[in-house]
C-alpha cells in the first residue's frame, strides 16, 4: 500500500525536529536528485518504511525502474555515548517526554552537544546510504524520497529518531518491563503504605464492614441465639432418648440402684413415672429438717 504524504507543496515536515533532519540530510547528500526524489515521494511511489534500530529502508515503486529499495543508515550509539544518552533519558523525565510527544527542539539538542553528541546527523560519518537501482548517480532520488517520507513519519513518531541512533526505549525497561529506566513509568511498583491513622481507620471500617455481612448474611459464621439454642434443646433431648425410664418398673429399678439414685435419675430425666414410695419421680423428695423442693 503506498504511503500518501500530507504536504505535497511547500514544506514537509511540522515538528522541529522533522524539518531539521530533512534540511541536515540535504545538507549532507547534495541537491542532485533531490528535486525527483520529492516528487517521487510526492507522487505515493514509496510502498513502506521500515525503521530499526541504526537504519531505515524503504520499498518504492518507481516507473521507470520498477521495485527499488532505497536504505539509510545512520551512525548508532555505543559506548560512553550511549551511556550518557541512557542516563539523561532515566534521570531527566522532560528530556524523553519531549522526544515522544514531538516537541523536542533545538534546546534539547543543544544539551547533547555540550557533551558533542547530537541526536540529528551532522556530518558524513554519521551517515551512509545505498540503493541498488541503476540512475548511475552518486544519491539517487530513491535515497531522497525515503528522507522525505521519513520526516513525516518522525512527525508521527518521533521515538523513531532514537531508534535509528540504535537505542529501543523499550530495552531500557527492566526485567518484566517495570525498570525504572524510562521516566514517569510507574512499572509494576507497588503502592505507597498508608499512615498509621489511614490504617487505622481502614480497619475499622473494614471491621464494620464485616459485622454488617455478617448480620445480613444467611452462611455468616456466627449463628443466631435463637437458633443455637433450639439445636442445644435437640441435643439434649436426644440424650434423653438413649435411656427412658418410663418404660422401665420405678420398683425394679429401686431394687436395682436405690431409691435415691433411681429419683435422681427420675429428676434428670424428667418424666412423670412413680418411684417406690409413691413420690413422682420428677421431684426430689423432701427430708426432715428441709425444705421441701
């Protein structure tokens, strides 16, 4: 699909650094096939653009000699240099937000220089380019009309500019891409702990939080009274079952246990049988001197 460019008269390029780069690379490459290359770029001949880190190609259809892929290659940061561009992107937020959000500008570049670096070519050694159709000229105007689709696509994504000089944001990140390389990215960091008097306060309104769930709802641990108390009862009445000396002879038991153990069993269980002496079972028997139950 070709790639139709924005401006097809006057200047190309909105940002700053869209338009230096093109002014440099005409600086750098000469005025021979820059008229054709425009127009060729123009005219929606380049198919795609591919940008890697250290260089750029691009695959053009040109009319006159068919499929051609134009490539520029652009001198990477290794080293010392590329250390100190590492550390004014992690340290300083505004260098890399200005670069991402395509307001970088000739102050920024200037902070490099003063370490005699740039981030745009400035000179033939940062520079090189190839192009295998046969014009039988030194920059053929496929090289051109890749820097000029190149200019509007810095105005779309800046970042590239970087990755051409070999450096991937994206590498800078840490482990599972929550490093703290890259300003203003937050990662995977964990949330700061609140104050003592927020912590207490979230405890407590998690402790009402939970009484009131536990009011409201039906499998709360905590059951109510009403309902503890009839499941007691049925304990207690089953416990009754396993022995009911109702339907055992009050005589025979007496003989069997005495008549004071057969009445305490008669007030446990509670049941209306007659002991021996012809005093109900379910009541204590009265001794002398006592009071009676």
């Amino acid at each position: 699909m070709a790639i139709e460019m924005r401006s097809q008269r006057g200047q190309i390029g909105r940002s700053w650094m869209a338009r230096e780069f093109g002014r440099r690379m005409e600086m750098l490459l000469g005025s021979r096939g820059k008229a054709i290359g425009k127009r060729l770029a123009r005219a929606g001949t380049v198919q795609w653009v591919d940008v890697r880190p250290g260089s750029v190609t691009a695959s053009m259809d040109d009319p006159q000699f068919g499929i051609v892929e134009p490539r520029l290659d652009l001198h990477v940061f290794t080293g010392g240099d590329r250390d100190l561009v590492e550390r004014m992107i992690a340290q300083d937020p505004s260098f890399v937000l200005t670069l991402l959000d395509g307001t970088y500008g000739a102050d920024r570049e200037s902070e490099l220089l003063r370490h005699n670096l740039g981030l745009l070519p400035s000179s033939h050694t940062d520079i090189t380019w190839d192009c295998a159709c046969p014009a039988g000229m030194s920059v053929c105007p496929h090289v051109y009309a890749l820097v000029y689709v190149l200019m509007e696509h810095l105005d779309d994504a800046p970042g590239d500019m970087l990755l051409m000089r070999g450096i991937d944001l994206e590498d800078l990140r840490g482990p599972g891409g929550d490093g703290d390389a890259v300003p203003g990215d937050s990662g995977g960091a964990e949330p700061a702990p609140s104050s003592g008097s927020d912590s207490a306060a979230g405890a407590e309104d998690g402790a009402e939080r939970a009484t009131e769930a536990a009011s409201i709802d039906p499998q709360a641990d905590e059951e109510p009274a009403g309902q503890a108390q009839a499941q007691a009862q049925d304990q207690d009445q089953d416990q009754r079952k396993r022995f009911n000396p109702a339907l055992v002879d009050a005589s025979v038991l007496s003989e069997m246990v005495g008549d004071q153990v057969q009445g305490v069993f008669a007030r446990f269980y509670a049941t209306g049988t007659t002991g021996a002496e012809g005093a109900p079972v379910g009541h204590r028997k009265s001794r002398p001197g006592s009071r009676g139950g």
